[in-house]
C-alpha cells in the first residue's frame, strides 16, 4: 500500500482507500456480515481511511465503521458527512442548530468523542459564499467535535470558492476517466494551499469495472436505475452524468489499453493515482474480494505515457462533450 499526505491533517492516508456508501444501501441488496468481511479485508490490505455519510443507510454505514472500531486494534481514520438529512435540502438549513444536530447523530452511530473528518455533503452552492457556516464548522472544532473538516462538491467552483476558508483540509470530488476537469484548475490550487482531494466515484459507478453491458440489471432501490436522470440527486452521481449506453461505448474503447495482468478497475485506479495531487481514491466494495482487487491498484506501477494519451483520447471523444462543463 502507497500513503499520501492529506492536507495539513498530518494523516497519511491509503492512497486506495475505502467508500462505505454501497454497504449503506442505495447500491442493491447488502449484508451487514459481508460488508463486515470487506472492511476487515480492507485495514488487512493497508487500508486506514474510510469515508462514510450519516444517510447511507440511515446510519448504517457508520454504525459498521463503528463495529469495526470494536472489532480491530489498528488505528485508521473515519470521515463522514453531514447535511443531506436536510428536507428540504436548502442552503438555509445549514445553520449551527442543524449542524450540530447531525454531527451529534454522527458521533453516537460511530461511538467516537470526536469526528476525524467531517465534510459538508454535497451542499447548494450558496453555502459556499455563507462565511457563518464554515464558522460554526471551527467551532465544532475548537469545541472537540471534530478534529478536521473539509467538503464534499458536485463542481469545481463550489471546490475553488471552499477551499477559500482556511479551516477547509479535504474536497472530495468526483475525478475518474469520465471526470476530469478538476485536473485543470481545481488541483494546482489545492497544492498551493495543502488540501488534500478524495476522489469519489473513482469507477463511475461500476461502469469502470469492465463488468457491465447493455444486459446489466439493477434493483429497484439502486441509483443506477432510479438516478439516471437526476430524479433523486445529482445526475453526475450516477455513471458520472454520462449516458450509460455511452459510458459502455468508452469502456469498449478501453479494454485494449488495460495492462496485461491488470483487471479494468484497476487501470482506472491506478489512472487516479498518477495525479500527484490526489490524496486518495475512495472505490466501494461490498465483497472482501472486490476490495482486495481495488487496493492491489495501489501498488501497480505507473501507466505509460502511451497509455496516458489514448485515454485522454477517449475522454475527448466520449465524455467530454457531455460532462465536462456541467460539473
């Protein structure tokens, strides 16, 4: 396992590290003793950085983290978000009253005292230009809450106008071969001010996997079927925005430029991993050995320069027209 500074936390963190949002649900059906055999693979394989959310699953997620923590002596650190519970989800509804409330919640479903990491969830970008909401963010801080805080973004000017407040030490923001516009402005200016990125969604969905064709299937209760369009949250969240008859199109283009020995995943992991601004990916697993076939990435060598180009390539013939400027 490789380990990346994050931000000015001084944490090194797995730089393939953990996304429980699929043990939480919306991902299909889940089990809570499968999940449990993903996290111990995980911290068996080098992982210490787990990024969770109090409505995956109601809490659920963070409650397994929390068995983890019972269950484990290693150390490894949890981050988590707040905000989403919001209904209606306004910029109002950021207010220190709500705020606290939810890392409240947080911190009983993981029985911590303090929260490592908390990030605002994906807020409307009129948060972003609220100085009192990062303000009570310092004072969950200074009162123990939290020991860090950071933000979670649909796009890049949410990312740019956040890292503004000086308490910020995390963006986690999707970046995978279907997004790559944070790469040409976003990372230069997390560099100059030490904050490190979180790529989510690394495998867009699953389509990066290689796995999924015209025939794929998903459960009722999978975004990959009801958030296609948008219909429950951000369109990007689902297959990267990308039409997933186009996404399949680019995957096919791909296969050709997998290493040999390398699965699909995990060039596109290893993809993530070249930009040295990227603390770490946070890919999903469900299964021990889906978490095993993602941290291997970790340790790959570089891809070529050869390789580098013809997915760029790809990126420019099929993902960009449609995604590049809307996120």
């Amino acid at each position: 396992m490789q380990y990346r500074p994050l931000g000015r936390t001084g944490w090194n963190v797995s730089t393939v590290s953990f996304g429980a949002w699929a043990i939480g649900g919306t991902w299909g059906e889940v089990d809570d003793a499968e999940s449990m055999g993903a996290l111990h693979r995980a911290l068996d394989l080098g992982v210490n950085f787990f990024d969770s959310a109090d409505v995956y699953g109601d809490g659920r997620s963070e409650r397994l983290l929390a068995r983890l923590r019972r269950e484990r002596s290693e150390p490894f650190y949890v981050a988590t978000k707040a905000g989403r519970r919001l209904d209606p989800h306004v910029a109002a509804g950021y207010n220190r009253s709500n705020l606290t409330a939810f890392v409240e919640r947080s911190l009983v479903n993981l029985k911590t005292e303090a929260i490592d990491l908390l990030q605002l969830h994906c807020p409307p970008t009129e948060v972003f230009y609220m100085p009192e909401v990062f303000g009570v963010l310092d004072d969950l801080v200074t009162a123990g809450k939290l020991r860090h805080y950071g933000v979670s973004v649909e796009k890049v000017e949410e990312a740019l106008k956040a890292i503004e407040f000086p308490g910020v030490q995390s963006v986690q923001i999707i970046y995978n071969l279907f997004r790559q516009r944070p790469a040409e402005l976003l990372f230069e200016q997390t560099q100059k001010r030490g904050v490190g990125i979180l790529a989510r969604l690394p495998l867009s969905s699953g389509l990066l996997s290689g796995k999924m064709s015209a025939k794929s299937t998903f459960a009722p209760d999978d975004h990959r079927l009801f958030n296609r369009e948008g219909a429950a949250f951000d369109r990007g969240e689902t297959f990267s925005g990308l039409d997933f008859d186009v996404g399949l199109q680019a995957v096919e283009a791909m296969r050709a430029l997998v290493p040999a020995g390398q699965s699909m995943a995990q060039m596109a992991l290893r993809w993530i991993q070249m930009n040295p601004a990227v603390t770490c990916s946070i890919p999903g697993g469900k299964r021990a050995d889906q978490v095993a076939d993602n941290v291997a990435a970790a340790d790959l060598p570089p891809l070529t320069d050869a390789t580098m180009h013809a997915l760029a390539d790809i990126y420019a013939q099929y993902a960009k027209p449609l995604v590049h400027q809307r996120w």
